[in-house]
C-alpha cells in the first residue's frame, strides 16, 4: 500500500510539472477511489480500528533445517564451462562432506562400543582380581594349616622317638 501511494504521489508530482491538469484531474479522482479501497482494505484488517498484533513462528522443521544447511543456493556467473566445473566440484566436495559425516558417525558408534566393552573388562578385571586375592589367602590358609601339621607330626614323632 505504501509502495502504491509514493507511485501515485510521484506521477501526480509529475503530471503537475508537466502542467498536465486534465490528465491530473483525471488521475486525482481514480486516485481517490483507490485510497477509499485501500481505507476499507485496512479497516478490514484490523479490529476495532487498532491493528492486530501478528508475529512469524516458523516450524521446527524449518529451524532444524537452518542448523543443518548453511546456504540455500548461489548465482553462478561466467561461462558455461566454467559453471559446469564449479558444479561438478561443489557435487564431489558434497559428496565428500556427506561420506565424512557419515564415517564420523560411524566412529562415533565404534567409539560408544569400544567405551562399553572397556567397561565390561574394567569390571571383569576387577572381579578376577578379587578372586585372585580370596585364592592367595586361601592358599595362605591352607599352607599354615599344612605347616602347622608339619609341627604337629614331627613334634609326635620325637616325643615317640624320646619314648
């Protein structure tokens, strides 16, 4: 609307330089009819003669889409052949940037496995270690009972000899 009244202003501005007045006249009266359209447009958008607040909410889809892409498209300028080179590396960088991405990903899940087989060895580790140790001081128990044995046979066997 305001594009449209600042032509209407300049063109009366100019048939007027122009001494133009019938044309003027004319374009005055068609001018008048067309505010008047223009008034009922805005009485029609607004509410009780006050606008009515409005605000741009775009989806998620949109936003998510803005995080992945980082332009929507360029002018190409020069010769065809220089055009149809261009195009031909930004397909293989694309492609390239899609591959990396893709064994990033990749990486990741290997990662995330390998992190959780080395914590199913950690706690495997640390159980044979416990075990090892219950062994050792059941081995250490069963030696002093043997040498205790030992004592206990060669102590008999000398108060027999003594006998």
């Amino acid at each position: 609307m305001q594009t449209e009244l600042k032509n209407r202003k300049a063109k009366l501005k100019t048939l007027e330089q122009g001494q133009q007045i019938c044309e003027g006249f004319i374009f005055m009266k068609y001018t008048q009819a067309v505010m008047e359209k223009m008034s009922n447009d805005m009485k029609e958008l607004s509410e009780n003669g006050k606008e009515k607040p409005a605000r741009y909410e775009p989806s998620l889809d949109v936003e998510e889409l803005k995080e992945d892409v980082k332009c929507l498209g360029r002018l190409l300028t020069g010769k065809p052949d220089q055009i149809t080179q261009i195009e031909s590396v930004k397909k293989k960088m694309e492609k390239e940037l899609h591959m990396i991405r893709r064994e990033k990903e990749d990486l990741k899940d290997v990662l995330d496995r390998t992190n959780a087989i080395a914590e199913g060895l950690k706690k495997t580790v640390t159980e044979l270690q416990s075990r090892v140790q219950k062994e050792e001081q059941n081995n250490k128990h069963l030696k002093t009972e043997k040498e205790n044995q030992n004592l206990d046979y060669e102590s008999r066997l000398r108060k027999s000899q003594d006998e």
